[in-house]
C-alpha cells in the first residue's frame, strides 16, 4: 500500500484497494466451504487469482527494475531483464548466469518478494529450451533441417487451449444451440491465434484445426443421437460458413496481424 499512496491521492480508491486486499479467500471441499485470509493476517500478498495481483505486481516490481540497473548489475554482468507481471527472464552472457541469479535472488529478499525455486532455473541456450509467457523458446530445425533459435506456443499452452474446447463440446452442452457453441469456440481460437502468432505456428494450427472439427462434429452429430463422424451431415462449408466458425488460417499470410 505504501508504493501506491505514491501514485494515488484518491483516498477512496485507495480504501477499495486495501478492502480487496484483505478480503477473505472462499473455496469448498466436499460440502464445507473454507474462508481463509491469509493477505489479511499477515498483511502480505493478495488472494490468489485477484483480478487486482497482476497491476499491483508491475507496481511493487519496479522496484526490482530499478535496482537491477541502478546498483549496476545490468551492465556488469551484460543482463537484461525482461519481465511482464511477475514472470521474467533474465538474459546474459554464457558464465553470468549463477551470478545473475545470486543477486536476482538477494535483490527480491530485500524487497520482501520470494523467488519460486521450483519454476526458477538457468537455462543454456541452444542447447536447452525454456517457457516464457506461453512461449518455447530455443533452438528449433525448419526446412532442410536448417537450425535457428526461435519461438514455438508451449505444449502447455496448446493442451490448455483443447482442454477448454473439449469441456465446452461435453454433453452438459447439448441443450444449446450450435450457433451458441460455435461462437464461445470461435472466441477462444481467435483469441488464441491472435497471441500466438509468432514462430513457425503452422503446424501447431493444423493440428489444433483439425481437433476443432473433429470435436465440433462429434458434439454436433451426439446431441441429435446421431451416429458417424459427421463429414457428410457437417462439412467445412456449413462450420464456417453456416455457423461461422472461426477459420484458423491455413499460410502465414492469412494471419489477421503482425506484432513488430
């Protein structure tokens, strides 16, 4: 609260902040239900998955910013940050990289922040790879085996991605409409699509693609006690263009946008 009554002088909105802060965690187990309030006890942290945990994490991470340029370690050590929220990566030189740890770690203790040993490591490029936002990066082979160090969506990413297109296709579902269906599947591809964007995608689109109609078709097809796959009774012409389901773009250059 101290870095944001820097910030904010409205008084009332630094009362909602506080109020959010300390508002009870409520999860159920079985039939109890379990009120905890952690960030309130011990007047630290936020409840997990507050809406307010990523602003108020590149608020207090500044911190960490500036004195990783400030007490030179950027330039002695040639390591840059990049970090969005509380996620980072920090980028050197080969034989920097415990070094840079160390005083990454030294750094967040004094600002009373914890590293999560478990998902922080020291990653060799290119012989090794690393996850970031989503992202795999490292050393990958295109065409004619031609290596080059690039970027890829995760497996993660993409097994999230089906997992939410499966629960939406169970038969919970059938009451609805297809249109209905159709446009919560075309949110969450065009979504999808439109972030994970860069690299060599292509592949990772078709099979994605390909999950979508066959899993589209089989909802289509079970809801109506029909039977079969579906080709015949739903082909690509009625899912995109009678439902309007999202095209996932087949060339680089159907894509809808380029980040520079």
């Amino acid at each position: 609260m101290r870095c944001l009554t820097r910030r904010i002088a409205d008084g009332r909105l630094l009362s909602t902040i506080k109020s959010w802060l300390t508002a009870p965690v409520v999860e159920r187990s079985g039939r109890r239900t379990i009120r905890t309030a952690d960030a309130r006890k011990f007047k630290k942290g936020t409840p997990q998955g507050s809406p307010l945990s990523p602003l108020l994490a590149n608020i207090y991470f500044r911190r960490f910013l500036l004195a990783w340029r400030d007490h030179g370690h950027q330039e002695q050590l040639d390591a840059y940050v990049v970090n969005y929220a509380d996620d980072l990566v920090i980028c050197c030189r080969p034989g920097q990289a415990e070094t840079a740890m160390k005083r990454m770690t030294v750094l967040m203790n004094r600002l009373g922040l914890e590293v999560n040993e478990t998902k922080t490591r020291i990653a060799r490029l290119p012989k090794e790879r690393f996850t970031f936002l989503g992202y795999t990066i490292g050393r990958f082979h295109g065409k004619g085996g031609q290596a080059f160090i690039g970027t890829r969506p995760s497996k993660k990413a993409v097994l999230r991605l089906l997992r939410r297109i499966h629960e939406r296709t169970t038969p919970q579902w059938y009451p609805d409409t297809p249109e209905n269906t159709v446009i919560v599947i075309s949110r969450l591809l065009r979504g999808w699509c439109g972030y994970f964007d860069q690299g060599p995608v292509m592949k990772t689109y078709d099979f994605i693609r390909q999950y979508v109609d066959r899993r589209l078709r089989h909802w289509l097809m079970r809801r109506t006690g029909g039977r079969g796959r579906g080709f015949e009774q739903y082909p690509q012409d009625y899912l995109h263009d009678t439902l309007k389901l999202f095209r996932i773009p087949n060339r680089r250059t159907d894509r809808s946008s380029t980040k520079v």
